[in-house]
C-alpha cells in the first residue's frame, strides 16, 4: 500500500510516499480502509521531531483518519468489517496518511452521517481539543465569557462554535483578515491580535483559552477576572508573572465517547467543519510546506486517498489549491 513516511526528521522535504506491507491489527485495534486523513500543524511537530509522544523514524505520518473498517482485531466488540467511522490512529499520532490504518478502536467511533469522509477526517482532534478546552478543563458555563486566541483557526473555530451553542460569549482574538469568517460563526466581539494592547477595555473574562502561544495570553491576562483560568494547548510554560492564575496545558485525548459527544452535534447541525485545500495523498509532501506556510485554502487541510470511490463532499472541488 502507498504511505506518507518519513525516514528522518526535518523540513517538508523529508516527506516521502512510498509503498509499505498493510499493517495488520493487533488486540483492541482495527484495520480501517482510508478514504481522507487530515494534515495538521502537529503532523509538522512530529515530522520536524519536536513532538514528545511520536516515536522515532521511519513513521508514517497523520492521525486523523475517515473510511471503512476492513478487519478487526482480538477484543474489538463494537466495530465490524463495513463500518463507515471517524477518529485518530493512536496516542503516538501517526500512521493515518496511508491506504490502510491501524487504530485503536477506543479512538474511533461511527461516522457523523452527515458528513463526508473529508469533512469527518477534517475533525477528529482539533474537535476533541476544542470540547476538552471550553468544558472539561475551562469548565465553562452558559452565562460565562471566554476570550479565545485565535479563534480563526480549525480548533479555534469549533471553540467558538460550541461556546456560542452552549450560550456561553466568545471574545475573539484573530488576525483582522478573518474577521468575516469568524462574525460569520456569531461571534460578536473581536480582537485584533496586531493590537498593541489586545486587553484594552475588556475585563471579566472567565478563561483565556490559548491555541498561539508566545506572549499573547500573558498580554490578555488584565482581561482575566479574579480566579479565571488561562488554558493552553500550545504552550505547558509558566506564567510567572502572574504565578496566581490558575494554569493547564493539555495534549487532547480523542476516545469514542468524546467523538460520540461530537458526532451528536454533527448531527443537530450545531458544530460545521470546514475543509480548506484538498489534495490527493501523493501530495502530502506539498500539504507540509502549506503547514509551512505556503497558501492554501483556509480551513482545514485533508488528504483525499481513495477518490471516485466515496461520495464527493460538496465544494471540494472549489476549495481544491
Ligand atoms: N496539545 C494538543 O493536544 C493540541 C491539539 C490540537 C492543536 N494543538 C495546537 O494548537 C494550535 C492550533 O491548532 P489549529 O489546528 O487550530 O491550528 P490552525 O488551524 O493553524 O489555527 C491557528 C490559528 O491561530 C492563528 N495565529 C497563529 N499565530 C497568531 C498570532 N500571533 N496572532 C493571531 N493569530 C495567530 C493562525 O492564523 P494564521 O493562519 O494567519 O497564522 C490560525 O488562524 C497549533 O499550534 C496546534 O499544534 C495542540
């Protein structure tokens, strides 16, 4: 089967497609025919060799995943062979950008009927992260105001998606040319990230919710009311100039009962992905230097491994770089 590997770590063009024997599953794992695997800035961390849960080279790249179950392996109860499911590869992170993968059947879960496999494998982590970070370790509640910076982004965007559905306010920190898109979410309020002073008039914010890094939470932090929380996924620093705010960094944890909650409010139509650029898995190498900066299409950026055989998802083409 064809592969998106890497045999050391560096720049985009460590990135190579090449054919590697299908993997088979093991206890508790699923073998899953891939229809569309998403490419993310983290696939880049592990690539450049900075993830500290990756494992060493030669890694075949990608976590997030869509398609059909093909096999099962021992102690599997809750998928089949046929089964059309969303989700990620494994704690490691990798494995998804190929003709087959192998996951864990404890990080997968049926499908969102709603959605095509490029919008499902669009997902799967940046959604889990976006429902750990506002109400598992934000706590948020309705009535509350999370300041979330950048909120243009694929995390940012379900972020804010799921705050404003679960009547919570969202101060949005973002570049300015995103402005449009993310007024188009309902979000109201909006920072410019450019700003000298992105804090200037806000206060009482609940929690400031980190998907940048750098300095910008501690430049948000005067908005933060007393015993609000700053949450990162970005950055595990310290604040130490502000050593009493109550801070978390956390690595997302995609299991099924996460990816359930999410493909529930698929299905309402609460929470919309949005797939940017698509290209075919031979392309990979060009999906890392979008990663790396070269334009692409906002949103989302899938890899499409087995076209003509699903059903296209609509606008695709036109969101195609
Ligand atoms: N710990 C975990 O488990 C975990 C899970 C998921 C994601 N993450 C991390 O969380 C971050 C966000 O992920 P994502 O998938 O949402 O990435 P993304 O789609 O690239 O979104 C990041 C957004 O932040 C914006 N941004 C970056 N730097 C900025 C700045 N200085 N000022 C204003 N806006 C800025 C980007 O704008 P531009 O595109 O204009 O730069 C983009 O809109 C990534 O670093 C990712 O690795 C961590």
């Amino acid at each position: 089967m064809r592969a998106v590997r890497i045999h050391r770590f560096g720049a985009p063009d460590v990135v190579v497609l090449e054919e590697i024997p299908v993997p088979q599953p093991g206890a508790g794992e699923v073998l899953v025919r891939v229809a569309a695997a998403g490419v993310a800035p983290w696939d880049a961390i592990i690539r450049e060799g900075h993830s500290k849960v990756s494992p060493q080279p030669p890694l075949t790249l990608g976590s997030d995943l869509a398609g059909v179950v093909e096999s099962v392996g021992p102690k599997v109860s809750d998928f089949k062979p046929g089964d059309e499911i969303y989700g990620v590869t494994n704690p490691q992170f990798c494995g998804a950008q190929a003709e087959y993968a192998v996951a864990a059947a404890g990080m997968i879960a049926v499908k969102p009927a709603g959605l095509s496999f490029l919008e499902a494998a669009s997902a799967p982590v940046v959604a889990v992260t976006a429902w750990q970070m506002l109400f598992e370790y934000a706590e948020a509640k309705r009535g509350q105001t999370v300041m979330v910076l950048g909120a243009a982004g694929s995390v940012g965007r379900y972020v804010v998606q799921m705050a404003l559905n679960a009547g919570i306010d969202v101060v949005a920190v973002i570049r300015m040319r995103d402005a449009e898109m993310v007024r188009a979410l309902g979000v109201e309020r909006i920072v410019d990230a450019d700003a000298a002073d992105p804090a200037a008039g806000l206060s009482g914010m609940n929690a400031i919710l980190d998907l940048i890094g750098g300095d910008m939470t501690e430049r948000c932090l005067p908005a933060l009311k007393l015993g609000g929380k700053v949450i990162s996924v970005v950055s595990a620093k310290p604040l130490p100039r502000w050593p009493e705010v109550p801070a978390a960094f956390f690595y997302a944890e995609v299991t099924t009962d996460r990816l359930n909650t999410l493909t529930e409010l698929f299905d309402r139509g609460k929470i919309k992905p949005m797939v940017g650029s698509v290209l075919p898995l031979a392309q990979a190498r060009y999906a890392h230097e979008m990663l790396a900066g070269h334009p692409h299409q906002p949103g989302k950026i899938v890899l499409e491994v087995m076209p003509n055989r699903w059903s296209p998802v609509p606008g695709a083409a036109a969101a195609r770089a």
